[in-house]
C-alpha cells in the first residue's frame, strides 16, 4: 500500500493564509501608508540579499577560472 504518512503534505498554503491574515491585520493596525513603508522595506532587503548572492557567485565564478587559467600555462 502506497498510503502518504501522516502530516507529510506541504503546509504552505496554511502558511500563505497566515502572511494575508497578518497583512491585514497590519493594514487595520496601522494604516496604508505604514503597510506600504513596510513592503518597501522589505522589498529594499530582499534587492540586497539578491545583489549579496550574486556578487559572491560571480567572484566564485571568477576565482575558479583562474585557476583554471592558471592550471592551462
């Protein structure tokens, strides 16, 4: 028998229904423009950790090209 086990299945849709409720009641709490100083925020956070990501890739990138560089001559 090829039953799934008990509590195996994803929960992000609990979870997403959890961030809308929060948004919400945030947006009771404290207002639009607060809500919207909020998103940037994070929006400014998550462009950082981006940038952050990519340029530690592209010097990994370019250290493992010189050695190989290196390796060749």
């Amino acid at each position: 028998m090829s039953r799934r086990r008990h509590g195996s299945m994803p929960k992000i849709a609990l979870w997403m229904l959890v961030a809308v409720a929060d948004v919400a009641l945030l947006v009771a709490t404290g207002g639009v423009v607060a809500m919207v100083l909020i998103l940037a925020t994070l929006a400014v956070v998550a462009g950082g950790v981006f940038a952050a990501r990519q340029l530690l890739a592209q010097q990994t990138t370019s250290k493992t090209r010189e050695a190989v560089a290196r390796r060749r001559a």
